[in-house]
C-alpha cells in the first residue's frame, strides 16, 4: 500500500492505530521526553532535561554527507528489518527498513523501534535529531565531520 502521508510514496507493512498507536505514543513520550508535536533541539530550553544521547545535525549535510543509505547499513547492522513511522498529525505506521527516509513532509516525522532504545526526528526548522546509546555513536563515527555540522538555531533577515 502507498501513502502519502509518510516520506514519500513508502511502501507500508501497516497502519498503526487505536491502543497499539496510544500505547507506543506514551511509551515514546515517557522514555524521549517527547512533547506535543515537537521534539529536540525545537522543545528543549535552559531549563528542560537534554535526552541522552542525541545531538541534532542539519538536515541537508546530514542527508548529502552520511547519507540515507550508510544510516540503513548503521540500523541493519543492528538486525533492524522494519520500524515505526509517527507523523505530527498522529498518523503511525510499520515501514520496511529499505523503504526509510527520514524526511519532512510538512509533518515532523519520527522514526523508532518497538523497543524505543533509538529515535530519529526531522523537523521543519531542517533539523535531523539522532538519539540512541548506540545509534549516535555509529552515526559519528559513519561520519568523520558531523562535528561541523550540529545543527544551531536559524538566522533570518
């Protein structure tokens, strides 16, 4: 089945709604301090708790430096074959792992598995968040100067 909704035209395993849907969103909410629509680096300010592991990158380096596929291999190494997709608006669905693209599509989007250890946020400020005890790694490493690339508030004007 193709939709729309989520990056791009993916081919989806299934949607995910009602308690399994209500479920995972406050199991992500309670384990990534996810908050409304938003995540870090958009919610987090002096005073709110920084999630471990994660640093947020800019998204078009991120995309043309590490690229889609090496963040695939980094997943796949891990024995990772399908993952959630969340979108803003609530919707929710399983998804292949060739099938993942971590892009804004005028929806925040997040990306996750079951076991919640890792999350991958694109934001419309083109922000790419990656968390995990061993996903940031593995995407450092993947990535000689991601240092250069740490995503900072925009300017305008």
């Amino acid at each position: 089945m193709f939709d729309l909704r989520f990056s791009g035209a993916e081919r989806l395993l299934r949607e995910i709604d009602g308690s399994e849907r209500d479920d995972l969103l406050l199991s992500l909410r309670n384990e990534w301090y996810l908050e409304d629509d938003f995540w870090f680096p958009l919610t987090v300010s002096e005073n709110e708790k920084l999630p471990p592991y994660t640093e947020a990158f800019e998204y078009f380096s991120f995309k043309q430096e590490l690229t889609y596929e090496t963040l695939r291999q980094i997943l796949a190494e891990q024995q990772i074959e399908t993952l959630y997709e969340l979108r803003e608006d609530g919707t929710m669905c399983e998804i292949e792992l060739s099938e993942f693209h971590p892009i804004y599509t005028g929806l925040e989007g997040y990306w996750f598995t079951p076991q919640l250890d890792w999350l991958i946020y694109a934001s419309h400020e083109d922000s790419i968040t990656i968390g995990g005890k061993w996903l940031l790694p593995a995407v450092q490493a993947a990535w000689p100067d991601w240092e250069q690339h740490i995503w900072t508030w925009p300017t305008y004007g």
